[in-house]
C-alpha cells in the first residue's frame, strides 16, 4: 500500500489533489507542510498532477509516532464517553454525516469532515458549546490531539483552518479552539481564534499562491520537518550527491548563507577554502571551527573514522 493511501486509510491524512474539473482540493495537512519546508509544497504539487509518485518507503519511527497519536485520540474518545457526552464517530462518511451530527445538536462528532469550496480537513473532534448557529441554540469548536507537550505553529495553523472551514457551515465564528494533550485528564490548551486569524490568512495565501502558480524551483534545504518527512530519503539522497554544506556537523544555515556569499557552496569546498571572510552575522571564529570539522569529515571519507580530541579548558568550571 502506498503511503499516501495507508495515512488517508488509517490515519486520516490527506494531501494535495487534483480533481476532474483541474481544481486542486488543499487539505490542513498541506498547509501546515508548507509552513515547515517550500519545497515539499512543491513535491506535493507534482504528486497531486501525476508527475511523480508518492515515496513507498515508510519509516518505522513515523509509523510508530502515527500509531501512538491514533492511540492517543482513541483514549480521549473514551475519556469523552466516560464523562457523559453523546458520541458520534463520522469517520469516512463524508461533510454531510458531519452536517448532520451538528443539525442533531451530537455532543461530541469524531473525525469531522470540514469542507468549502477547495479546502477540505479533517478535524479530531467537534465539542458542542452554548452559543447561537444556523442549527439552533448551539455551535461547535474544535478540538485535536496532539502528542507533543509543545504546541507547534504547525498545529495552531490546522487548528486555524478548521475553526475557519467550521465558521462556514455552522454560520456563526468559534472563540475558542484546543489542543489536547496526553495526561491525566487530557490537559488542554486554549487559543483565541481571532488572536491568531491574520497569521492564519497570511500562511493560507502564500499557499494558495506557491501551488497555483507555475512550479516554483525549491531545494530540499533541511528543516526540522524532516525528521517527519515522507520524502526524507529522497532530499538527503540529493544533499550527498550535490556535497550541501548542511552535511557539516553542527553548522547553521546562518553560516550557510554567508559561505554562499563568499563563493563557497559544497563542504569540499568549505574545507579546502584557505581564506574565509568576516561573517555579516556571527564571528569568524565559530566559522572556522565549523571549517575544521568540514576538514575532519572530508578526510574521514578517506581515511575512515577519525577523531580528534578537543584541548581541556582548565578554565572552565567543574560540574558535579
């Protein structure tokens, strides 16, 4: 199975797709991705118009962490049931099984579709809360699980969407939106969605501007989102071919930036440079050791593992 129908199958996840009509359908999924790395957009893009295959390869480690999240949001259902709340799981049914759990007043919907016009998400689970709607004495707000003890803006941006995409069908603007947290009794974070509603549309257009438009030439600079990336193979495959200065140890993308500058673009060429210029930002003496290391790594493709003992400072004060 290929990884973009395991994730859509068991998982939810949904990615960028063309529709007959030529219309792309964006998901939460592709937002928040396009917020961690430009260039995956762009692979996105491809995949959706049949230029390029999704990767068949799945990690072990994303897998696990996709287990665990569902685990997660399993245990809250529960944890919801247990407390009272009339439950209704909607999952693969489509927006009107969601339209209709919200016209019956449903206390809790689980895996809500949310869909307008060519945005479409997913939302963990949909709370009723007092407050007037199109359906009577009642709305809704958006809550999702997440396993990290530090909310990204990543998730606040998903949150966003669906909070915008729910303000649509239910003719009335959520407050309030969550972040659900593994722990005794499902700690919860609240946001104000008008607090972050200009962050939002700012993200959501330059999206819809970098997928519409013609393909845009990115390259896959690393980020954090790559330690989640379903492409992570394929980008690290083209930093080892092109030599990237990011496969020096311990170097920033600041002092990547200011090597380019300087005419200097693959760590062969970082190592062998014998003159490195005054950084615009940083000093030059963190620059060269990070020129040492390129020289250590550069020879160790050579000569095999090599280490290299750093002098003791004796000024540097002991810890116990």
């Amino acid at each position: 199975m290929r990884f973009k129908e395991y994730c859509k199958k068991f998982y939810g996840f949904n990615y960028c797709e063309l529709k007959a009509d030529g219309q792309f359908t964006f998901y939460a999924t592709d937002l928040s991705n396009n917020l961690a790395c430009g260039h995956l957009t762009q692979l996105s893009r491809k995949v959706a118009l049949k230029e390029l295959d999704l990767p068949s390869w799945i990690d072990p480690a994303l897998k696990i962490l996709m287990e665990r999240g569902t685990e997660h949001e399993a245990a809250y259902l529960e944890h919801l049931k247990s407390l009272g709340y009339k439950v209704e799981n909607v999952i693969g049914l489509g927006i009107t099984a969601t339209i209709d759990a919200m016209k019956r007043g449903v206390d809790v919907i689980a895996q809500a579709e949310l869909q307008v016009e060519y945005w479409a998400g997913r939302a963990d689970f949909l709370i009723k809360v007092a407050g007037k709607s199109d359906f009577g004495p009642w709305s809704y707000e958006v809550q999702d699980t997440k396993l990290s003890l530090n909310t990204k803006a990543a998730t606040i941006l998903q949150l966003c969407l669906y909070t915008d995409l729910l303000s649509s069908i239910q003719g009335s603007v959520p407050e309030q939106m969550y972040v659900v947290h593994p722990g005794n009794d499902f700690p919860k974070e609240k946001y104000r969605f008008v607090d972050f509603q200009a962050y939002y549309r700012l993200n959501k257009k330059r999206f819809e501007v970098a997928l519409k438009a013609s393909p845009l030439q990115t390259y896959p600079e690393p980020t954090s989102h790559c330690a989640i990336c379903i492409w992570w193979k394929q980008c690290d495959k083209i930093r080892h071919n092109d030599d990237h200065l990011s496969l020096v140890a311990g170097i920033r993308s600041a002092q990547t930036e200011e090597l380019i500058v300087q005419g200097i673009n693959t760590m062969h060429k970082f190592a062998a440079a014998e003159k490195l210029e005054k950084p615009s930002r940083g000093n030059l003496k963190n620059l060269k050791k990070r020129q040492e290391q390129a020289q250590l790594q550069v020879r160790g493709e050579k000569d095999g593992l090599i280490r290299e003992f750093l002098p003791i400072d004796k000024n540097k004060k002991k810890v116990d």
